[in-house]
C-alpha cells in the first residue's frame, strides 16, 4: 500500500515538474526570439505590394480613377477588360512644362564649404590640445 | 524506500522551479546587458596625461622595479588606445588624400608595433635601471602626443583647406557663369563682379598659404622632434593653416555677397 502511495506521489511530482520545466522554457524561448535576428518584426514587405493597375494608353477611353479589381462575382470565368468604346484612340502624353529658352545658372554649394571650414576648426582645437597629452618621464 | 523517492521528486521539483525561473531571466538580457570589451570611460579620461599620475606619484615615493614597470604599461597603454582612435580618424577620413592618408598610417602603424614591443621588453626588464631607460623610450622613441597626433590633425586640417580651395574655386566658376548671364540680360555687374574678384584672390592666398605644409608635416620624426627642429614646423604649418581657413572664410562671405548682388 504505502509502495503504491508512493508511486502515485512520484507520478504526481514528474507530472508537475513536467509541466514547471515547459511553462519555463517556453516563456524563456519566446523572450529570446523576440529579440533574434532570426525573426525579425514584422514589417510590410512594399516590394510584393501589388502595384497599382495601370490604364491601358493606346485604344482605350481613360477615365479617371479607373482601376481593374479582381472579379467579386460568382460567376465562373468572368473577367474584367477595360471599358472600349468606339471614339477614336486617345493617347496620353507624360504632362510636360515649357522649357525655359537657356537652363539656369548652377547655384554654388556654399553649405559644405561651410562645413569643411568648420572641420578645420576642430582639426586645429585638437592640434593645440595634443601635445599637453604627452607628459614627460619623471 | 517510499521516503527517498518522496525526497528525489521534491529535489527534482526544486530544480524545476529554478530553471524555470532561471530561463527566463537569462533570456530577457537585452543588448542594455552585453558586456564591453573596452572601458566605458570617455575617452579623454583613458588618454590625458592624468591617467598615469598616481603611477608616477607611487614610483617617485618607493622606486621598485614592479612600480617603474606598472608606470611603463600605463605610459604605453594610453599611447595605444590614442593610436587606435587616431587610426580610425584617418581611415575613416572622407577629407585625406590617399598618399596622406597612406603617411600617416605608416607612422601610426610604426608606432603601434613599436610601442607593443617596448611593453614587453619592459616586462622583461630586471632592474630598476633598464626599466626607466625603457620607460624614458616611451616619449623619446615615440612623440605620440608631441609629435604624431598633431601630425595627424594637421594633415587633416591641410587636406581640408584643400578640398575647400577646390569647391570654392568651381563656385567662382558657377558665379562667374551667372555674372555673364547677368550682364548679358542687361543687369549691372559691376558690385558682383567685385567680390568674385575678391573672392577669387581670398582662394589664391589660401591656396599659397598652404603649400607644402603637409609634405612639411609629414616629414617629422622623434628624432627631429628631439632635435628641436620639428615643433617651429609644425607650429608654422598650424598658423598657415589657421591663416589659410581666414582666407576662405573671406573668399565665402564674398561668395554669397554675389549671389546678393545678382538677386
């Protein structure tokens, strides 16, 4: 009797020290990855975006705003084409501005001229400062 | 029998406990716990002569090889940690030429290894005597502060007028451009043709005012240091440079009176 009760302690005990061990592990594994390289944040991935539709420019009526969305009926097979009318072609042209008759004189970059005098500043501060560094043998 | 395993599972059960107490905590040590291999004090504190002075106070009270010998490491181990930060200065240099920055890494390269090889021989050492002779190489042999770091900073300084006598001589170019369009479009010129001629004689006197220095610079050692031939060339490369920046300083406030003028 007191074999079997001891049994049925022991059982008890490893259950719980099983159930200790993995609760512990399993916190301490998700602390770890928070942080690892391995499993980084989770970002948007702009790369696979989808990209917008563009409109076809040749043989079609542009409208504005018009986009292709994927079929939301259910009917098998359906596919969404561009709306063709019978107007004649339309082609869109990138907008352009007029040129002016002779480009611009270049502005200088004054600004990192700026900066480089200011670096040589710092150069001289830590040229004045070195040699009070060097000390003598005593 | 029952007993001991009662104790076995109770002492399994505790180092349950601590494990999963312990594993969490290691694993919440975030980078804010990572430990550093280099001293967390500022630089100036590991580099400036007062980092050895309680050395040098205990040797001069009990002048013992062991005290000679610790004053050396500290001497030397200052020098290096200087040498390194002055060796990512000039390699991560955006402003050096490639032949000054190549100087100015053998002179560091030199001193590094020589100053490694000093500390062991002063390791080695086995009298007082030898060792203050090789703690007196230390500035000697070296010059680190004396001499290398301010080879450094003037070199630098150098290139940096340098590249600044270039970029404002392609400005005087762009401004002499747009004083043409000007007077071709009929405008008066004649206040901004002004200073873009002042500005271009600031740039020739800067351009003046430096050359040579670098090369001049470049060309000390400890010896001519320990001569007493190096200081007056590096002081007189210091005051051209200092000169040389007031040029073009100027050559940039005249710089932006043409751009007023054309406006």
């Amino acid at each position: 009797m007191s074999t079997v009760k001891g049994h049925r302690i022991l059982t008890v005990i490893t259950a719980a020290l099983v159930v200790v061990l993995i609760a512990g592990c399993g916190s301490g594994t998700e602390l770890a990855d928070a942080g690892s390289p391995t499993s980084p944040p989770p970002t948007v991935d702009l790369t696979t975006a989808p990209e917008e539709p563009t409109v076809p420019v040749v043989g079609a009526t542009v409208q504005p705003a018009t986009t292709v969305q994927p079929a939301t009926t259910n009917e098998p097979g359906m596919t969404v084409q561009p709306v063709k009318t019978n107007e004649p072609s339309v082609t869109v042209e990138p907008v352009t501005t007029d040129k002016p008759p002779t480009a611009p004189v270049p502005t200088p970059d004054l600004t990192s001229i700026e900066a480089l005098l200011s670096g040589i500043d710092g150069d001289l501060g830590d040229d004045a400062g070195a040699a009070a560094s060097e000390g003598s043998p005593q | 029998m029952n007993r001991n395993l009662t104790r076995l599972a109770g002492t399994f059960a505790g180092i349950a406990l601590a494990v999963s107490v312990a594993i969490p905590a290691l694993a919440s040590t975030g980078p804010s716990g990572r430990v550093s291999d280099r001293p967390a004090q500022p630089l100036g504190a590991e580099t400036d002569a007062a980092r050895c002075r309680t050395d040098w106070q205990a040797t001069r009270e009990d002048r013992t090889l062991a005290k000679v010998q610790a004053v050396g490491f500290c001497e030397i181990d200052r020098r290096l940690v200087t040498i390194d930060r002055l060796q990512a200065l000039v390699h991560g240099s955006d402003v050096l030429t490639d032949a000054h920055a190549s100087a100015l890494s053998r002179i560091l390269d030199h001193s590094e290894t020589g100053l490694q090889a000093l500390r062991r021989e002063i390791a080695a050492d086995t009298t007082v005597a030898s060792a203050t002779e090789d703690v007196r190489r230390i500035f000697t042999d070296y010059r680190i502060y004396a001499l290398v770091t301010r080879q450094v900073a003037l070199v630098r300084a150098d290139d940096r007028v340098d590249a600044a006598i270039n970029r404002l001589t392609h400005a005087a170019d762009q401004l002499a451009a747009a004083i043409a369009r000007a007077a071709g479009n009929g405008k008066d010129v004649t206040v901004a043709q002004g200073h873009l001629d002042a500005m271009i004689a600031a740039i020739a006197e800067a351009r003046a005012e430096v050359a040579g220095d670098a090369s001049a610079v470049l060309a000390q050692t400890p010896a001519t240091w320990n001569a007493g031939t190096a200081k007056p060339i590096l002081d007189a490369a210091r005051a051209s440079i200092a000169a040389a920046r007031s040029d073009l300083r100027i050559a940039l406030t005249e710089a932006q009176a043409v751009l007023a003028a054309l406006r």
